[in-house]
C-alpha cells in the first residue's frame, strides 16, 4: 500500500540520519580523545560525557523501536498469508485508518464521503477460510492496488482500501454514482479472477455501503456497512445502501430462545391440503411451520421468521422443516397411510446457498421416499434476486425429479415472460387475484386470462387464498385445477391431516 512505502522510507531516512549523527559524535568523541582535546578543554569533557551516553541511548531507543516496527509489519505479513493466500501488507489496518485520516484532512469537507465492504462469497470450510477463497483474495488484493493505485480511473488519492475481519473495507471520496461503477467494476472482476484462475468457488460478492459525515468513527462505519452487507446478502442483491430500518430490533434472549426451541424441538408442522376441483379430493398439502412455544402458545412464522434470519437461524429452520416433512410421511408410509406429495416453502438464503441441491437430494434418498412426494415451492421473487443462477438450481431440481411450484405469483410487479423462461411445473396464483374476482367482471377476465396462459405452457394451477363458495364457483367457470385456502381447509396438525385422508378413502 502507497501508505505503508511511504512510512517505511521515512523511518528508514530517520534510522540512517540518527546513524550517521550517533556514528558522526562517536568518530568526533575518539578523535578528540586521541589527540588530547578532551583533556585540554574542559568544556569537551563536560560535553562529550553527557552526549555520548544520551545519543547512543536514543539511538538504541531507534533500534528497538524499528525492530518493533519490523516484528509488527512480519505479524500482518504472516496474517496476510494466511487471508490472502501470499505475503502481504494489503491487510495493513491501521494504515488503512491513517491513510482516511490523511485522505480526509487534504479533501473538500463538503465532498460526498462512502465507506463500504465486500465479500466475494459466502462460502467457508470447517477450519476457517476456504483455501480457494484465500487465493481469490490474494488476487482481488492485487487487482485493487493495481486499480486504485496505478490507474487511478476515479481520481488520485480518492479512494482508501484495506482489509479487516475478512471483508475488503473502501473509504471513497466520491459521489454514490461512482462508488456503484466501482461495484460493478470489483464485481466483474471477482468473476473474471475466478474464471482465469479456474478456482471452483461458489461466487456472490455483496457490498454493504454507509454515507459518511465525516465525523463517523471506524467502528460505527463499519458496523453500519456489516448491516447493509447482511442486507444484501439475505435479500441477495449485489449491493444495500444502509438505512436505519435495516436495524432489527431483536434482543440476543429472543435469539437465544429460537436457538433453544430448535434443540428442543418445538417446532411443528401444520399441513394445507389442496383440494382438485376436477377430482373433487385432496391431491397434497403444503407444509407451513409453527412454534409450539411452552410459554406463548402457537405462533405462526411471522411471529419468530424475522428475529430467526436476524440471528442466524434460518437455515436451521428451513432444514428442520425438511426433515420433519420426510420424517412424518416415512412415519405415514409405516403405518400404512396413502401418501400425497407435500410442497415445501425455502427462504432465499437456503435456495442459493452453494449444498442446496446436495442437500435435499441426499436426505431424499436416504428416506427412500419416491421423489415424487416432495414439491419446492419458490417465490416469484427468489428466483428474480438472480434469474440465471435460479434457473440453473430449479433445472438441477427437476431433473432429479423434484416438481417445482412458483407461489404468489401475481403479487407485487409479475413478470409474464418467467413463465416462459424458468423451468417450472405449477403456478400458484396469489390470493389478491382470487379475492376481488366474486366482486369485479375485470379481475375475473384477468384471472381467466392468467390461468389460460399458464395452461398454454402447460402448468398446472392453484388458487390460493380460497374462502369463499362464490370463488369456488368462478375458479370452476375459468378451468381452475386446484384450491387452497380456508374454503376447504384450515392449516391441520399431523394427526387431523392424516384423519382427513382417511375419512376421504372411505
């Protein structure tokens, strides 16, 4: 780093002028001492016998000062080949903090100021960094410096680079405009790196970005931009400009509470059928989860999703979830119970995450379930937050046999061309469709025109939200396959879904 060179040269400058002044005193001392000088002027005496002692004391102050200067810059060396995959200084921290200091002092203090981290990737081995997330840092650290340091397409001296707590940290002196063109720039990049060095890396930069006053300390910069990157990445966008709503508040005993009914396993599965208008019977269920809190009652996801993302824990449900679908229709199949497919709801950091597929292919397999009774319900919105990754993981999904449905399509901005472009199986339609349909001529053609469509590409459809008979009659009239909602059934316990089976093959 530019900072670090300049440092050194001067306390290299300083270590060869103290030398040359302690060697100069010495030299003078002998020779005075030599010829009788010091003998015969008494004030050399008096001089000499407090100089020497006093120079050759600083200058072994120096000594050992810039041994500890060297033994300080080996440790981030050290540090930097275990980060960044080779020797480094890039990794300096606190000549990162100067160097803002610096930086701030010679700028406009009107100019816009924007701190911001990156993380090329989500993925960690089990003893600390992925090795090739290691060598891929090294060659980031090195396409940095090159960028900032020799190009200087943003301006000289306008942006500060480091690296701290395994994220790349920026101070920029420069608009939001182009804090996003360097996004973009490090984002391509990252690729490309990856791509040229054949490194086998499940990449996903993110940036979290913080506007600066100026006055905002290290600590708080940073921490205020790590809530912005845990923004981006929960909601997997390339970056998150910090907001103070972004700030959950959740208490570390709610989290602590979750983490304890996960071990506990208070977590239950209700199961909503799904009714056939043309079979006239149940023909599946989606599994929702509930929290059989000892202390609150029943509380559905909304009560517990939220603080569980916050802390961590998301995975955790979403897989235990998973699991307990799988266990209950083993448990079904024993005791001899007609098995319907069960659809089951990932969050967008379990569907992008690198084991995804892996995963629930393993655990399918060892229950020894046909495929065919698990469904992947994903949201029109997860597979937007990056529409190529999202169609390569649903093709891998379907091709082992998995059936995928789309939920809530209609709600928010839908986009018809999906239909054509992912690899989906059925379509459900949002309850804010199915609501106004009994009241408004409009809402039924569009509806109607909807369901045509998606029969045009073959899927099959369910109608969310259904409470209504008059609904029921309509969704008949417009070729609607299945329901789901209230109308027919309630989300049921275990127990009342298998009696509902039963009663049904009577």
């Amino acid at each position: 780093m530019p900072l670090v060179k300049e440092h050194s040269k001067k306390r290299k400058a300083i270590l060869i002028i103290a030398s040359l002044i302690w060697l100069l005193i010495i030299a003078s001392w002998i020779t005075f001492l030599l010829n009788g000088f010091i003998e015969q002027y008494y004030i050399l005496k008096i001089v000499y016998t407090a100089l020497v002692p006093l120079i050759s004391v600083l200058f072994v102050i120096i000594l050992m000062m810039e041994f500890a200067h060297k033994k300080e810059l080996q440790e981030i060396v050290d540090e930097n080949s275990y980060r960044l995959g080779k020797p480094s200084l890039f990794c300096d921290l606190g000549s990162f903090k100067k160097r803002i200091k610096i930086t701030r002092k010679g700028s406009n203090k009107y100019a816009e100021q924007y701190f911001f981290i990156m993380t090329p990737t989500n993925a960690r081995g089990s003893n600390g960094l992925n090795p090739y997330i290691r060598i891929l840092n090294g060659y980031i650290a090195d396409y940095i410096t090159d960028l900032f340091s020799k190009r200087c397409e943003y301006g000289k001296n306008k942006v500060v680079y480091g690296f701290a707590r395994d994220r790349f940290c920026f101070y920029a002196f420069l608009s939001l405009k182009q804090v996003l063109e360097i996004v973009d720039d490090l984002s391509n990049a990252i690729y490309e790196l990856a791509e040229n060095h054949e490194l086998k890396l499940y990449l996903s930069p993110h940036f979290g970005i913080v506007k600066q006053d100026g006055n905002c300390t290290f600590s708080s910069a940073f921490a205020n931009a790590s809530v912005a990157l845990e923004y981006a990445e929960m909601h997997f966008e390339q970056y998150a400009l910090f907001d103070q709503t972004m700030v959950h508040q959740t208490s570390l005993s709610e989290i602590k509470e979750i983490s304890e009914a996960l071990k506990k396993k208070e977590f239950v599965i209700y199961y909503q059928p799904k009714y056939s208008l043309n079979k006239k019977c149940i023909i599946g269920s989606e599994a929702l989860v509930r929290w059989a809190s000892p202390t609150k009652g029943l509380l559905p996801p909304s009560k517990f999703i939220a603080e569980a993302e916050v802390g961590g824990l998301i995975h955790q449900i979403d897989m235990y979830v998973f699991d307990k679908v799988v266990e209950d229709l083993v448990e079904m199949r024993r005791n001899g119970i007609k098995l319907l497919p069960v659809s089951i709801n990932f969050s967008l950091y379990e569907f992008y995450s690198p084991d995804f597929v892996n995963d629930l292919k393993k655990k399918v397999i060892e229950s020894g379930l046909p495929i065919s009774l698990i469904q992947i319900e994903i949201t029109e919105t997860t597979s937007q937050k990056n529409n190529i990754l999202a169609t390569s993981i649903l093709n891998k999904l379907r091709d082992f046999g998995f059936k995928i449905l789309m939920d809530d399509f209609g709600s928010g901005f839908s986009n018809l061309l999906n239909l054509n472009t992912l690899p989906i199986d059925i379509v459900k339609i949002d309850k804010s469709y199915i609501d106004g349909i009994t009241l408004d001529h409009k809402n039924k053609e569009v509806l109607k025109c909807l369901i045509s469509m998606c029969k045009a590409n073959g899927f099959e459809i369910i109608a969310e939200g259904v409470e209504k008979e008059e609904q029921v009659k309509v969704l008949k009239s417009i070729n609607c396959d299945v329901i789901q909602g209230y109308y027919f059934s309630k989300p049921i316990d275990k127990e009342e879904y298998i009696n509902l089976i039963k009663e049904e093959e009577k």
